[in-house]
C-alpha cells in the first residue's frame, strides 16, 4: 500500500521536483499551492493538489482534516516560504510579519495539526526545508536568516519532545538551488524595500544584479532534484537523520561554523554576502 505524504508550496522549484520524484517512487504525493491557477496547472499534470494558504488557519485545518478522513497522512514536507532581501533597518514591522507568517507561523500551524493525526495513528514523519542561511547568517538577508534560524529551533524542540514516538522530524538544508527564489525575492524586495533613499544603497544594487541575473548565481549550484533525492532518502530511513544538507556550500560552512572563531566566520558571511 502507497504511503502518503502532503507537501507545502508545490507551484515551482524544490516542493515541484519532490512531488514529482516521489511519485515516481510509489508515494502518493498530495501537492498543495497558495494560487488557484496553480493548483488547475499541477491537476492537469496529473498530479493530486489542493489550494493551501498556509497563513490561513482554517484552511490548514481543512486540508489536513479532509487528507485523514480518508487515508493514512504518513508525513508532511513543510515546504512554503520565501525570501524578503533588505538590511535588518530597512525591513519594515509589516515586512517582517509577514514573512514569519508564511516561513514560521505557517510551517508551525501545519505541522500542528498534521502532529494531530500522527499522534492518533501513533506514526509519522515531518520534514520541514530550512536553509544554508539557517546556520550560516548572511548580509541583506536579515528577515529569512531569522525565519530559518527560528524553523531549526523549532524542529530541534519537537524532536526532543518526541523522543520515543515513532514521529521523526527533520531538516532539509538546501544551499543553491536552481528555482524562481531569486524571481520572487525580487518582488517582495521591490515591494517593501525604498532602497534608493537607504544608506545601504550601493550594496543594494549588487544585490538587484544578483536577483536580475539569468542563470545560476554560485557555481555550486544544484537542480531543486538534489533536495527531492534527499527527502526520499529521509523518508525511506529508518532512523532518519535530524538535518540533511544539500549542496557542497551547505556541507563546507556547516563544519567551517563549527571550527573558525566566530569574528572569521562573520568575516566569511560578509564576503559570501556581497557576492
């Protein structure tokens, strides 16, 4: 019998590629997506998708409600989110919020309520995507650094909590990965950030060239598959790992965090940053 698994944020990039690719390894894939017209696109790619805002409570409800009233819900990839660019002074009290609301608030109310059935069918899996940038601090990036800090926190919590449970949680940390990120940092930069009166503006236009170029930006980076790769293996473990990193600059700074004096790493970041 096929295992089940619900996915968040499927329109493009890495929750895309992992529904497809675990559909094509025997899971039934249940896709979800904030647009209307991106939940007909992903039906009409014969895939099974339903709309999901995850900053709507009661939708978040419905959807798992309705998923185990009719079958098993095995796991939960907690995908959604974005990136708002801008220095820590120029993020807005409005652009913040609403970045936890979809990246923190959102992930933790679906993993609430999927904790609900898997507590009464005494198993499951949560897999939330976190990031490079969930360890490793950047410049401009102030708002999903934070987020991504918050997201391991909370999964390194319910994992303790659910010590002995047959509920395991993991972390997905993706480094460079090819997917619309950049196209939609981009618009939310432009919608809340007034970066031409910032005294950050200088640095601002490197990062207008970063988000407006074509192709890859690092020359490390991967196809969103990498992560798909890696979810199928965390769900296919026995003993799934806490974290899986993704990409060779998420594996070289997880162990540079741990072995350079912090004023060197900074230093690092800086440079990583600007680039």
């Amino acid at each position: 019998m096929k295992k089940t698994i619900l996915i968040t944020g499927c329109s493009s990039g890495i929750g895309y590629a992992t529904a497809l690719y675990l559909q094509q390894h025997d899971w039934q894939v249940i896709t979800s997506c904030r647009k209307a017209e991106d939940v007909a696109r992903l039906q009409q790619e014969g895939l099974e998708c339903v709309q999901l805002d995850i900053t709507d409570l009661q939708q978040i409800q419905q959807v798992i409600q309705q998923i185990s009233a009719n079958r098993t819900l095995d796991a939960i990839f907690c995908n959604a989110g974005y990136g708002q660019t801008g220095a820590v002074e120029d993020i807005s009290h409005s652009a913040l919020q609403q970045q936890f609301e979809t990246n923190v608030f959102g992930t933790w109310d679906c993993i609430r309520y999927a904790m609900a059935v898997f507590r009464q069918q005494g198993h499951g899996r949560i897999i939330v995507n976190s990031s490079i940038l969930g360890f490793a601090a950047m410049p401009w990036r102030g708002a999903y650094n934070s987020s991504k800090f918050a997201l391991e926190g909370l999964c390194d919590t319910l994992r303790t909590e659910l010590r002995g449970s047959r509920i395991f949680v993991s972390l997905l940390q993706p480094g460079p990965i090819r997917s619309r990120f950049r196209p939609n940092a981009l618009a939310k930069f432009e919608q809340h950030i007034d970066w031409q009166n910032s005294v950050h503006r200088n640095a601002y236009q490197q990062q207008l060239q970063r988000l407006n170029a074509s192709g890859n930006a690092n020359p490390f980076t991967l196809p969103a598959e990498a992560c798909a790769q890696a979810v199928l293996r965390c769900l296919e473990s026995n003993s799934p790992k806490p974290r899986y990193r993704v990409t060779f600059p998420t594996k070289l700074y997880w162990w540079l965090r741990r072995l350079l004096p912090t004023r060197t790493f900074d230093w690092m970041n800086w440079k990583g940053g600007n680039q």
